[in-house]
C-alpha cells in the first residue's frame, strides 16, 4: 500500500473550521474504491495544525486519487487555508492494513 502522512498548518482563522473546510475533500476521497483510509487528527501541541493519514491500495488507486477531480479542487480551494505549504511523508509499505502495536497489547482482548 501507499501509506502517507501529512502535516497542515492552517491559518489560525481557520483553525477551528478546517474539519468543514476539507470535508468534501475527505468525503470524496473515502469513496475511491482504491482509498483505505484517510482520517484527520488535530495537533495536541499546536491547534494550527492538522495531521493527515492516509492510504491506498497501490500505486494506481494513489495515481487515481492525484488524477480525481475533487484532489484539483482541493488544491484550488484548501491552499488560501494554509499558512504554508503542507509537509508529507509518502511511502510504499508490504502491507494492507494497521499492524497491532505488539509492546501495548491490551490483555484479555478477543
């Protein structure tokens, strides 16, 4: 899978409206047959910043993602949102799914 994490830094303004903001976007994107997750996740330390994690199937769904035309509105229309552009860290992993974080496993699980 295509697995990538990204980091948004919003405009202090928009801080608190960006989950509205971008909810077309992740709407659209849940829904592309080659998308495993895409979930937001708001800093602890800095309330400017969004934490994107996502993934998809392969190569192709992540062409197919770049290639939609929600991702070209997306990039009209998020960017005049942010305070600078968003950092990303983009890998391909053997893998389809979360791994279970072995050091905490939680006893008595089912």
């Amino acid at each position: 899978m295509i697995f990538i994490t990204a980091k948004f830094r919003v405009r202090p303004e928009y801080a608190d409206q960006w989950p509205r903001i971008a909810a077309d976007f992740t709407a659209a994107t849940r829904e592309e047959p080659g998308c495993l997750w895409f979930d937001w996740s708001r800093s602890v330390a800095d309330p400017t910043e969004y934490v994107l994690v996502e993934a998809f199937r392969d190569d192709a769904a992540g062409a197919a993602h770049v290639q939609s035309e929600h991702f070209r509105t997306a990039r009209r229309t998020l960017p005049p949102h942010l305070a600078e552009t968003p950092r990303i860290v983009n890998m391909s992993v053997p893998q389809d799914d979360w791994s279970e974080l072995g050091e905490m496993s939680v006893s008595g699980e089912e």
